[in-house]
C-alpha cells in the first residue's frame, strides 16, 4: 500500500506533461499510450490491482470523496501520487461521474504461448468488429464462459477504447490477446496447435450439437454488416443459433454470447463425461 506520509505531489496546471498526456488520451478515445492504459473509475482500478497489474500512476481530485481516499490506501508502495486541482480533473476522464479518482496501469504483455498453453485451447477469433461496447462484452463473455485467449484481426476496434475498456469490466487484465493480425496468419496459428475452426454465420450453418466440441476449438465472429472474411469462414465449420424465421440475425456480442455459453457447456460435460469413465 501507499506508504503512510506519501504526500501526494500537487498539479494545479493543465500544461503540466501529465496532463496533457492524460487529456489527450481521452479526447481520442485511445485509453493505451506507450504501454500504459488509462484506468478511469475506481472498479477498474481495484480489479487492476486484484489482477496483479501494475499500477504506475494514481491522480486524484482534491477534496475527493472518502472511497476514493479509502482505495488510495490499496495503491502499492512506489506508486506516484498526485493530487490534482478540482477545476483539471474533468478532462481527465470520459465519464460523467468519476469520484475524483483515475490511474495508469501497465499493460499486459501476452505472447502465443500464453494463449495456447492449455491441452485443450478455447479460442475467441474477432474480426473486424467495429462498436467497441459490443468488443467488450464479448471479451466478458469469453473470460467468462472459459476461453484461453483471443486472437483479432486488423481493423477490429481497439480493445483500449474507452467503451471497449469499459465494457470489458477487467477482462482486459486477465484474458490474453493477439491483436491485429491477418486471417492468414490466424489460419497458421490454428493450424498449428491443432485448433478447430467454427464460422459463426446468421443463417444455414450446423447446430453446435451436431460437432464434438471437447477437441480444441476457436469461435470466428465478425461485423454485424460484413460477417466473415471470406477466408475464416471457408476454412472452418460454419454454425448458427437456430432462430425463428422473422428473425435476420443477432446483435453480434449476444450471438457471440450464446455460442460461447453452448461450447463452455458442451465442453464441461464432455469433461465431466471422462471424469466418470
């Protein structure tokens, strides 16, 4: 924790370096800059630490509340510390109603073996994905229903958005990522470990009862508007969910969100089923 008189360092201009960095990340919307991301609410700077990432930079807002006075006392020792004019801390942040509290954080590193160091991978492929709050909640998703990594291509959103970020509700410290690489280099990967490839397409693809999902296997979604490369879909399994025929498609992180939850549940029994052999 922050050591017991750590005084916070006082910033009272905006043309401090910090805060012209800061206040440009925000105003692109980029929240990563030089492998830090900006950390803009408090439940994304507890879940940070909880996650064994390493918080660099702590600002708070002079006369902050007591919860934010509180969680400055789980900050690590050697963290810097500044204490912020009130009238600078609004452009410090995207959100309306920050407590007066923001942080940089280091970014994780990942590399491919992180994502496939499991006998059985459960991969996420996002292509081409352009709403960033729809990238984030399928980043939820995956983390949530067991996946070991994901792998987008170029021209998917920033995971670092602000909404993706935000979304994503920690995700992004914890589930590793290859970002912005092409479908053939994709392909590669999963060919390599042995993946299973499945297509995900509104219409006319298998049900997912109908594949043995307890073999590695990596989910491919695309835009709402474009679907799939060409390239991701042909090359794997193409599945749908079955839908009533008024129906054209699903909001993509809902359709992904399904999926997920069938080949976490398909998977768990098949590992269950070997348990009981």
């Amino acid at each position: 924790m922050l050591r017991q008189g750590n005084a916070a360092r006082q910033i009272a201009s905006r043309h401090h370096s910090l805060i012209k960095r800061i206040r440009a990340m925000v105003r692109s919307g980029h929240l990563l800059h030089e492998n830090e991301i900006l950390l803009e609410t408090p439940n994304l700077i507890e879940d940070a630490i909880r996650s064994g990432v390493t918080v660099t930079t702590v600002l708070t807002r002079a006369e902050a509340s007591p919860g934010v006075r509180e969680l400055i006392k789980t900050i690590p020792a050697g963290t810097k510390n500044y204490e912020i004019e009130p009238k600078l801390f609004p452009e410090l942040s995207s959100t309306e109603t920050n407590p007066g509290i923001v942080a940089l954080a280091k970014a994780p590193a990942w590399h491919e073996q992180d994502l496939f160091a499991e006998n059985e991978s459960f991969i996420v492929v996002i292509a081409g994905i352009q709403d960033p709050g729809n990238l984030g909640t399928i980043l939820r998703a995956a983390e949530a229903f067991g996946a070991s990594g994901v792998l987008a291509t170029k021209g998917t959103v920033s995971p670092y958005n602000a909404k993706a970020i935000r979304a994503a509700a920690g995700t992004l410290f914890r589930l590793p990522m290859l970002l912005n690489l092409s479908a053939r280099q994709i392909l590669s990967l999963l060919r390599r470990e042995k993946v299973s490839l499945l297509a995900s397409v509104a219409r006319g693809g298998k049900s997912l009862a109908e594949i043995d999902l307890a073999r590695p296997v990596a989910l491919a979604v695309g835009s709402e508007g474009a679907g799939l490369p060409r390239e991701l879909e042909e090359a794997g399994w193409r599945v749908s969910i079955p839908m009533t025929r008024h129906i054209e498609s699903l909001n993509v992180a809902t359709a992904a969100s399904i999926l997920l939850y069938e080949i976490a549940r398909q998977r768990q029994a098949a590992s269950d089923r070997r348990k009981d052999d």
